[in-house]
C-alpha cells in the first residue's frame, strides 16, 4: 500500500500519515530540516481574541488615567506620572501586540538592547539640560 493519497490529476500530495509532501511526493521535512532548530521557524503562538480585548482594555484605562491626571494638579510630579503611564502602555504594546512575550530569547535580547540605547540618548540629552548654566550666558 502506498504512503500517498492522490488528487484528481494522480498526483501524490500528502501521505497517509499527514507528512507534508511536494506535488513530487518528496518530503517536506527533509528538505526543510535546517530550519527545526531555528526558533524563527518554529509554530507561532497563538493569542486569542480574549488577550486582545483584555489588552484593549487596560491601555483604554491607561488613557483614562493620563487624562485624569492632566486635571489634577500635583506640581511638579504631573510630567513624571504621565510618562509613567505612557512607559507602562509602551509595555503592554510591545509584549503583547508585537508578540514580544512569546518571542525568542534572541528577539527579547534586540527589544532589551534598544531600549537600553534609548535610556543611554535619554540620560544624556538631560544630563546636557541640566549642566546649562541658565540664565548665566
């Protein structure tokens, strides 16, 4: 008995025990056996419609929350709070919506180094703000 089913032309397109084939009969996995290991490669994670509107939702209170705290007048600390809710978003955005949480450790390691980089221009963009001597020129 043959491992391969037929279509209507004869050809042989899958097997019997639903090993990927060519139109050929060759088989997939053997030709695309270089790729097993690479992560990239692998079944992607599935997220459901659920974590979606979930996320919807706490970034919809995050905006709520930015706009709350615009009207009340804490001084100072306005600015560090809106950025603390934008911050936090940003997270949720990132793992979430860009599938970053379920990624490799590789994709993780590139996120990671780009927002180190973006710390690094912040610190010292404000380190140059704060060594002006204002109103001294």
């Amino acid at each position: 008995m043959s491992d391969y089913t037929s279509n209507r032309n004869g050809e042989q397109v899958t097997s019997q025990n639903l090993t990927p084939v060519t139109a050929s009969g060759q088989n997939l996995n053997a030709i695309d056996a270089p790729n097993v290991n690479n992560p990239e490669h692998v079944a992607h994670h599935i997220v459901s419609p659920v974590m979606y509107l979930s996320i919807f939702g706490v970034l919809m209170i995050g905006t709520l929350a930015t706009v709350g705290f615009a009207y009340v007048p804490l001084g100072r600390l306005n600015a560090p709070v809106a950025i603390a809710i934008a911050c936090t978003k940003a997270v949720f955005v990132v793992l979430f919506f860009m599938h970053v949480k379920y990624s490799s450790r590789l994709v993780k390691l590139t996120v990671a180094s780009g927002f180190f980089t973006f710390l690094i221009l912040v610190f010292m963009s404000l380190s140059d703000y704060v060594s002006r001597a204002w109103g001294q020129w």
